[in-house]
C-alpha cells in the first residue's frame, strides 16, 4: 500500500505489523479500515508464514481514538440510520474475530486509545501500554453505549471497576490499565521501535506466544504508580450496587467529595446511556463474547435511530459548546419500557458472526 494509505501492512519476518495510518484523526477507524483487519485476521490466521500480528498508530498522539464519529455522524444525518449501522455490521464481526484470533497479537497503546481503539486491542493476547497511555471509553458523553465488545470485558474487571468506567468514561494511565488487567505490559514509549525490530527478527516458529512473552519481558518497565487501587474501597461502595438509582444515591451519600464530583460529572452523561449502560454491563457478566457483540448490535441500532447520538456528537465533537440537549435530560423521565425496547431482539435477526 501507498504511504497516503489509512491502514497499511507489512511482514517483516513472522510478524505482520499493521499501523493505523491516518495521525491527523487521531487515527479514528474508518469502515475500509475496519474491513481490512478484519480480512488480515482471515489471512494471517491460515497463513504458517504469519506466526504474531502486531498493530500500532502513526503519529505521536494516539494509538486510536475510537472510530471516526465526526464521519459516522455526517452519514447518519444524510443518509439515515442503516447507513451508519452498516459500519458497526463490520466493525464488531472483527472485534469477534480478533477476540478468536488464535495467534499472538501485540497492539502497542502509545497515546490516546479510546473506543474502537480499545476494540481492536483489548481482546488480543498482547496489549502494551506506555507512559503516553491514556484509554478511556467515554461514549455515555456523546449519547452512545460503551461497545466493542465493553459489554464482555468491563463486567470482568475487578469488583465494580467496569461499571465505573463504562458510566463515567473515566481515564486511564498505562499504569492503570496494567493494574486493571486491560494493558498486559508497559514498556516506555522510546523503546517501542527496537520491540518492533526484535519481535521482527525473533523466531516465532515454534511456541510463538512463548516467544512474545519472553521478548515483551526484556522490554518491560516499571509503570509507576496507578491510581485505581486508592479509589477500589470508593468505586466498589458506590457503584458496585443492584441499580442505577441506588448507585446515584450511594454518591450522594459519599462523604469525601468524591461522589459529589461523580455526580457531577455523571449529569452530564447522556440518561439514556447511563441507562442502558447499566443494564448493558449486568447482562454482560453471563454472556459470552459473541453474544455480547450480538447484544451491542441491537443496542447500536436504537441508539442510531435515536436523538441523543447524532447531539452529542454535535455538543462535543462539532460546535464544541459542552451543552447537550438530551432528550430525555432527566433519569427519573426515563422508563423501564423504554429501556426494555434497547434490548429487544431485532427484526431483522441478530448479528451474524465469523
């Protein structure tokens, strides 16, 4: 592929390396891009050649920022809901198909890794963070659901930390998410070019998850301090509760100031997405992956008929004001059927999956 390209490739011994090649978003996914992994992971996983995939960003700022929002909101606005539904149609079939992906797969988070960032490296064997990290799902903000595959994965970290992050879009450090078991290594952001060059030139022919463990350790560095282990006690009183309301009423309750600054931020959520985010994270904790991508996908086709999507992307990413109207604005408008409708099975059947 051209340098000008998005996404490119490349094999450089048994690694195929992919970077995300487009720096100027913040290298935002894109349907083509999202089409493209999808079909190396169908190549690389047949291929005795390709023993371990590594992915990576262009540019200094991000490893991925998500999928490109501003992009899907202008199709959403000029052609209509299943035109924009049509980029999750591709976009979560890969997340299955990385999370199955039988080989080591090494997905170097220097910088920004937000959303579809955290899809396409999550769910690999190998995620490597750096002093530079900073990894957030923060789609309750622009009235959408943490996706891609955050409804199997969040429920799984330690205590109440998915409801956490899945309602606030909290920001983690490299230090977090080693801590958090989101991020597997840390390696500093300087040292990333030689990994590259010794995982290129490492023979990865016989136990290759071996291999990349062992050349992954040679690189790892102390990640300094997290800063989740000190707010555990509060994130487990506070949102480790049955419902959405008791959560509300446990930060209200929180003597330290903290819960008043949850609140704080949590009313400026989305309340549809607060939600179904809620309800989302606890149907999480007993489906497997695929029906938890099958889940997201009938969630992503209410919210992209709905209001609060195409406004919140308008309020923070477009005219940049911070001031959502959301319809409803207020949690105790919202009503149980109306969330009950989220989830209802679609009646065009559910996703199919690879």
């Amino acid at each position: 592929m051209s340098d000008e390209a998005e996404i490119k490739r490349e094999v450089r011994g048994q690694l195929a390396i992919v970077t995300l090649n487009r720096p100027q978003a913040m290298n935002a996914l894109t349907l083509e891009m999202c089409i493209a992994i999808d079909r190396w992971l169908v190549e690389w996983t047949a291929d005795p050649a390709v023993q371990a995939v590594l992915i990576k960003g262009a540019g200094e700022r991000a490893f991925c920022a998500g999928g490109d929002i501003r992009q899907m909101r202008e199709v959403l606005t000029n052609q209509g809901p299943a035109a924009a539904i049509a980029f999750y149609g591709h976009e979560y079939p890969m997340n299955a198909r990385l999370h199955h992906f039988p080989k080591p797969y090494v997905a170097l988070l220097d910088g920004v890794t937000m959303g579809g960032g955290v899809g396409i490296s999550v769910h690999g064997s190998h995620r490597v963070a750096t002093e530079r990290t900073l990894m957030a799902m923060p789609e309750t903000a622009i009235g959408l659901f943490p996706d891609v595959g955050a409804t199997y994965v969040l429920p799984r970290l330690p205590g109440a930390l998915g409801m956490y992050l899945g309602l606030t879009g909290a920001r983690l450090n490299g230090a977090d998410c080693l801590w958090a078991g989101l991020a597997t290594h840390v390696v500093p952001s300087g040292a990333l070019a030689e990994l590259e060059r010794t995982l290129a030139a490492t023979d990865l022919g016989g136990d290759a998850k071996l291999a990349v463990d062992g050349v992954l350790a040679g690189f790892a560095a102390d990640p300094g301090l997290a800063s989740l282990p000190a707010l555990q006690a509060r994130i487990e009183a506070c949102y480790g509760r049955s419902s959405l309301a008791e959560v509300m009423a446990a930060l209200a309750a929180e003597p330290s100031g903290w819960g008043a600054e949850q609140l704080s931020l949590l009313g400026r959520r989305s309340p549809t997405s607060l939600a179904v985010t809620f309800r989302q994270l606890q149907a999480g904790r007993r489906l497997s992956f695929d029906d938890a991508m099958r889940l997201e996908y009938r969630l992503v086709q209410r919210f992209m008929a709905g209001h609060d999507f195409a406004e919140g992307v308008r309020a923070v990413l477009i005219d940049k004001d911070h001031r959502p109207a959301w319809r409803p604005d207020r949690l105790d408008e919202i009503k149980d059927a109306d969330i009950d409708a989220y989830f209802a099975p679609l009646s065009s059947g559910d996703l199919p999956l690879p």
